[in-house]
C-alpha cells in the first residue's frame, strides 16, 4: 500500500457536508483532547474552527514550545539550475516561459556556496527546475560534493527519484528531501501540469516514500496553496506527513505552507488563500501533530512571518534568493517566484532573539568516516574553545 | 559530610546535570549554569558549530564543567558510535551520552540499539551514560557492558510531565549498582526533588529550565530541590502509614515502667 491508495480512499469524500455540520462547540471539544484524529484534523480545517482561531494558536503555541522549544532552524535555498522541461501553469521555469536559463557551473557553485556560508547558515537546500538533460543526477552529485565542504546539512528540491537514486544522493552526504506535490486533487493536478514528466501524479505522489525507504533522514512536503481549494489540499497534506510519520519512524517529517506567488506567467491563482487561512492550517497541523516540522519560506512578508512565530512554526529560509547564481553572479538566471521577505541572514538572526528565539544555524553534522577524520585533523577545536 | 557522586573517575559534589538545548538565547546559559551549580552539561554535538564563535554552545559552557555531549539525532547504534568518535576526535572529552532515537513521534529511545552503541564504546574507552527506557533487564545489560551510570526516562523528551516511570525507575535504584540518573521528562523542581528521595544518584533537566518564564531562577530552584531530595534520601525518610500514630503512644508508659 502507498499513500495513493491512502488518497483515493478520501477523496470522494463529501467535505463540505462534513464542515456544514459541525458546531463551535465540536471544536471547543477537540480542543480539549491531546490525541487528535484524521476527523477531527479536518474539523479544525473548517470554516466554523476560524471561531476558535485564538484558543487553537494558545495550545498550538504550548505544544511547540514544549517539542521544540523556543527554537528556529535556519536554512537558506540554493538555486543550482532554472531549466525544465515541463509546463506547469504556475510556474515561472516552466519550459514555455522565455526567460533567461543558467545552470551553474561548478566553480559557481563553489562561489555561490562560499558567499552564502559566510553568512553563518550551514544547512543548505538546493533547487533545479525539472530538466535531467541540463542537471543530470551526475551533476547534482559533483554539486553535493562541493557543498559539503561548506555545509553540515544538504537537503535537495529537485525532480523525483527512484528509491535506488535517493541512496546514492544520500550516500553523497544529501540528509534532506523537499518535494511538494503541489496539488492533491489528483483531476486539478493534471489540468495545471499541462506537459511533461511531472505530469505523472503518481510517481511524485510516492516520491516521499521512496526517499524515506532510502533512509532519508529528513522529509519535507507540502501543497502550493492557491492550486486548489485549500482547505481540501491542507487535509491531504496532513494525511500525507501523517501517513509518513507512522510508517516511517526515523525519518523526520515537515510540511512547508506556500502559497502562490507572482512570478513569469500569467497564471492567477484558482483560490484565494489569506493569512488567517495560514495560520488556521498551521495551527490545525500543530494540534494535529505535535511534533511535526513546520517551514515557512521567504515567500510569505516579513511582518507576517515575525507574528507567526509562536504559532508552530519550527524552520525558516533566511536570505533567498531564487535566481539561479543570484547571490554572487551577476548574470543570474530569471527567478522562479518573486521573495517577499527580503530581510538579510542577520536581520533575520536579531529579529529571533528579539522576539526571544534562539536561531539555529546547525542542527545535524555528517557522519561520513571523512568527517571523523576532518575534526581530527583540525586538532581538536572543541577543546580550543572550552 | 562527604557525598559526592562518582562517575568514570570523577568525583561530583553536584547532583543536578543540565541540558542547553531549547534556550531562547545561547548568552543566558552560563547563567543558568552558575545558578544551578551543576557540574555536567550535556549539549547536542549535531548543534555544535566547532566553526562559528557565535553560535558554538561551547563558548557559553564554563571550562569547569564536564562536558557531556550527547548523540542527538542517532538513529542507531552505528550513528551513535560515530557521532561519540566526532565529539572525542573534536576534543569534547570521553564523555557520551548517548542517545538512539529511531521514533521520531514520541522521541522513545531505542533500547537494544543502545545497548549495542554503549558496549563498543566502552571498549573504546568513553565514559559511557545511557538514556533508556527504564527496564531491568536493559539496565542490567548496559551494567554489564560497562555503562558509567545509566540514565532511563521519567517521561518523554521535553514534555515536563514528571515522574510517570517512578515504579519502573525505584526497581533500577534497588537493583543496579551503578549510578541512576533520570533522564527527561522532570517538569518541576518538586519531581527533581521526589527522584532523588527515592535514591536516583543525579537527575538531568534541561526543557523545564529552559523553557521557564525565567530560566536562571528556575536553574536556582532546581538546584535546592535536588539538594533536599538528596539530603532527605540521607536522612532517611519515615515510614509510610495507612493510620494515623499518635507521637506520645498511649502505652508509652509500659516502656517507660520496664526502663525503670
């Protein structure tokens, strides 16, 4: 059994008849439990939970403070190619939006690499547009070894993998997978992904899977919020890292909340989604799993990504940039989607301590045999500064 | 009196160990140590950035303390190893606490992998603490293998819900001759404090300081209840009755009749 099997056991499920019939007083109740089941991580999905928004944000802070702790992961993402060869209507990599394509060289890598380390994040997400001709897997592999000279944690955004392919990436030092779905509603799916191999659902749909069979230590999903309505794509979301979460125990889970940004296109969103539609779906996330990873990118504008920072969210990108050797290239790529919070790593840094958040920079270390010997040969740091 | 605690060599007069994960700011933890007096500090060697003065924990830790690194983020006896291996080739000392978690859900040790992950370091020569899950037969196997102390769960990781293992833990205190540390899960000064009357040799807390409206008070009382706790162990607590005894018996006199 796979999650597909998991979705289309849902997905004639008549949910606007189940939100129609549900009272404040549901809500109050399910507020008061400490196990929350499927159903009643959909109830708190309705329209009559956005009542209740206020008691869902107290427990939703209390339960992160005491999992995670005031505490913030930092990481910042790494465009390494823009060409791609489907067309997905929202996107601006699609392949017939005529924008400027780059992949980067090596050496720019290393370029890019450096100017962003210096800025004190060490763990890094590397993004390319869905093209194995221009970033085959070589290539992302000669990426990954140059990256981990800088980096401690490497997580990938790139095309789905099969099970054998997400081992080599991991035996390369890869520790993390980002890979949205997008939309859930599998007939929404394939009427925005108009061309190309993303066009089958399905073997993204399992691409989690495959990666956390693999022996992924971290695994990140998400829906694209604006595709479809997003009450709908927020429950299949947490059924997902639910689903996720039970069957594979050490693989950590995180779910990212993006929605829909302007980029090349002309693409409009089919729904509308407003900040308090965030923070209801993030709040329903926490309550509906403790202990779940919960990313917020640069997409979203400073101020609302300061005022939801006790509302469960547990990592944040700092100092984006989404063009392809945007950080230290002057003839970047074109931009996937415009970033919205465009404050520096510093700047992001102050306003977490400022708001009683300890930001972290590190949160994993390699445990390649080359890595023991690194830190015996640097001599013992550790013992330099105790 | 002398009572120190004695772990791989080393004798400790303090009995509370502390964690510094969960700060909301890396500069309150030399603080928080000095108000709590503790002499063992465990930090997660996978947040430990040997390269970055900011934000290397070690710079906050007092050269007085013995450093504790733990192996966060192990999902097995290997990683464990290896990230034992990296603490000591960085200078961290010989000192592990390890940890195997393979459940990200409820963060429950992983109690065999544990096993196996103590008994290659030991011959390795690390002076091996275990977090487990409080069963007999696994701490007697961690005994076995050489574990300095071993240090099973009052409740899960950072959920301050205090002592739900206290029947399991008092077994591990009558049963296994080296030193009983609790391990997550206290909340409150007054689980610390009842730990130690029951006989623990130390506890550990880190969420429950760390996440107080005021960490270094918090440190501070801490502190004074694992001292209580200790010294009523000491002193010998009276006997639990069903019945109320009156302090001046009624037949007190037949005692006093016989002296004569």
């Amino acid at each position: 059994m796979s999650f597909y099997e998991c979705y289309n056991a849902y997905k004639d499920f008549d949910f606007n008849k189940f939100w129609r019939e549900l009272t404040p007083q549901d809500i109050a109740g399910i507020l008061t439990k400490d196990n929350i089941s499927v159903w009643e991580y959909l109830a708190l999905l309705s329209e009559t939970a956005e009542s209740l928004l206020e008691d869902m944000a107290k427990k939703a802070h209390k339960l992160t403070r005491q999992h995670f702790g005031p505490t913030i992961l930092l990481y910042t993402p790494l465009y390494l190619s823009n060409y791609c060869v489907n067309r997905c209507s929202y996107c601006g990599y699609n392949a017939a939006n005529k924008i400027r394509r780059k992949t980067l060289t090596i050496q720019e890598v290393e370029q890019e690499a450096q100017a962003i380390s210096s800025q004190g994040l060490r763990h890094i997400l590397i993004l390319t547009g869905e093209s194995k001709y221009h970033a085959p897997l070589d290539y992302i592999m000669d990426c990954i070894h140059v990256l981990r000279k800088y980096f401690s944690s490497i997580s990938i955004e790139i095309y789905p993998l099969d099970t054998e392919e997400y081992r080599q990436v991991i035996a390369a030092g890869v520790d993390g997978l980002t890979i949205y779905q997008e939309v859930y509603d599998e007939g929404v799916y394939d009427d925005i992904h108009l061309s190309g191999p993303k066009k089958n659902y399905r073997f993204r749909l399992e691409a989690p899977e495959r990666a956390c069979e693999a022996k992924m230590r971290s695994v990140n999903i998400g829906a694209l919020l604006g595709l479809n309505d997003w009450r709908k794509e927020a429950f299949f979301t947490g059924l997902h890292a639910k689903y996720l979460q039970d069957r594979y125990l050490d693989t950590e889970i995180s779910v990212s909340v993006p929605r829909l940004r302007p980029h090349a296109g002309s693409f409009q969103p089919n729904a509308k989604v407003t900040d308090k539609n965030v923070v209801q779906y993030m709040l329903a996330l926490r309550l509906f799993m403790p202990r779940l990873g919960i990313t917020v990118s640069t997409r979203e504008r400073a101020e609302f990504r300061d005022n939801i920072l006790r509302l469960g969210v547990t990592k944040m990108s700092a100092g984006s940039c989404t063009k392809v050797g945007g950080h230290t290239l002057e003839e970047a790529g074109e931009e996937q989607f415009a970033v919205s919070d465009t404050r520096s790593v510093e700047e992001i840094r102050v306003m977490l301590l400022q708001n009683g958040y300890d930001p972290v920079f590190k949160d994993w270390h390699p445990l390649t045999e080359d890595v023991i010997k690194g830190e015996e040969n640097a001599g013992g740091n550790c013992a330099e500064n105790f | 009196m002398e009572d120190s605690l004695l772990i791989g060599g080393r004798a400790l007069n303090n009995r509370l160990f502390i964690g510094t994960g969960k700060f909301p700011n890396k500069t309150i933890i030399p603080e928080v140590i000095k108000e709590s007096q503790s002499q063992v500090v465990t930090m997660a060697l996978r947040r430990v950035d040997f390269d970055s003065e900011q934000e290397n924990v070690l710079n906050y830790i007092p050269k007085s303390c013995i450093l504790l690194p733990n192996t966060s983020g192990a999902r097995n006896a290997d990683e464990a190893v290896r990230i034992a291996r990296i603490a000591r080739a960085a200078g961290c000392g010989n000192w592990i606490k390890i940890e195997v978690i393979s459940d990200n859900k409820y963060l429950l040790p992983d109690n065999y992998e544990t096993i196996k992950a103590t008994e290659i370091l030991v011959k390795e020569g690390f002076v091996v603490l275990p977090y487990m899950s409080p069963d007999l037969m696994v701490a007697k196997k961690l005994q076995d293998v050489g574990a300095a102390a071993v240090m099973p769960l009052g409740a899960p990781i950072g959920t301050n819900r205090g002592l739900k293992t206290k029947e399991l833990i008092r077994i591990l205190i009558e049963e296994i001759e080296v030193p009983i540390v609790v391990d997550a899960g206290i909340g409150k000064p007054s689980e610390a404090a009842e730990a130690m009357e029951m006989g623990a040799a130390a506890v550990l807390v880190n969420t429950a300081i760390a996440t107080a409206g005021d960490p270094v008070l918090m440190a501070g009382a801490f502190n004074l209840a694992v001292q209580a706790g200790r010294k009523a162990y000491l002193a010998k607590t009276g006997r639990t009755k069903y019945y109320a005894e009156a302090s001046s018996p009624l037949t007190g006199f037949l005692t006093y009749e016989e002296a004569i």
